[in-house]
C-alpha cells in the first residue's frame, strides 16, 4: 500500500495547489459602472466556471484525505458496492476511488 500512499499525497499536494489557484481567481464581481454590461456579464460566467471547478477539486481533495485515512483499514481498496477488490492500476490512477471499474461505470462514473 505504500505506493498508493504515495499517490494519494502527490495528487493531494497537486490539488491543494489547484484549489489555491482557483482560489485566487475567485474574486467579488466589481462594480458596473467599472466594466461594461457584456464584460460584466462575462465575467460573472466565468466566475461561475471557476467556483465549479473548484467545488470539483474540492471534493477531489476530500475524497483523497478521506483514502488516506482508511488507507490501513482493511476495506481500503474493496469495491462499495460489490465488496470485489479493486484493481491495484485503477486505485494508482484514482486512488480516491471506492468502486471497481465496472460499479462506476455501471454508475456512470
Ligand atoms: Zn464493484
């Protein structure tokens, strides 16, 4: 398992730095009268993008500490739902993962 811990922190410390980046873009919509209305409305969409692109690493990073904490257990690595274990190339790729392949894509993941 200590490869997987280690995949677990490099994708922890690369989304800690996506989400601090996106964090950084996120700003207060200035006042109209400093932009026009189209710029304005511009950005208030991107805005929008970059919020959900952040919700999404979060709840990456979430996912990831979450491994990381159950990473001795002795469900670490078992399928949710089917309780089959987890390939070891898919938890390396996704190592937030819960499910095996065909559970997620079942899913629609
Ligand atoms: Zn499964």
């Amino acid at each position: 398992m200590n490869v997987i811990r280690k995949e677990i922190k490099k994708a922890l410390s690369q989304t800690k730095e996506e989400l601090q980046a996106l964090q950084k873009q996120l700003q207060p919509i200035v006042p109209e009268c400093a932009i026009g209305t189209l710029s304005r409305f511009e950005m208030m969409h991107d805005q929008e993008r970059i919020h959900s692109a952040y919700l999404l690493v979060k709840k990456r990073h979430e996912a990831l500490i979450h491994a990381l904490e159950h990473l001795d257990s002795p469900d670490f690595g078992r399928c949710e739902v089917c309780d089959e274990p987890i390939k070891i190339e898919r938890l390396l790729a996704i190592p937030e993962t819960r499910m095996c392949v065909r559970c997620a894509s079942e899913a629609g993941l």
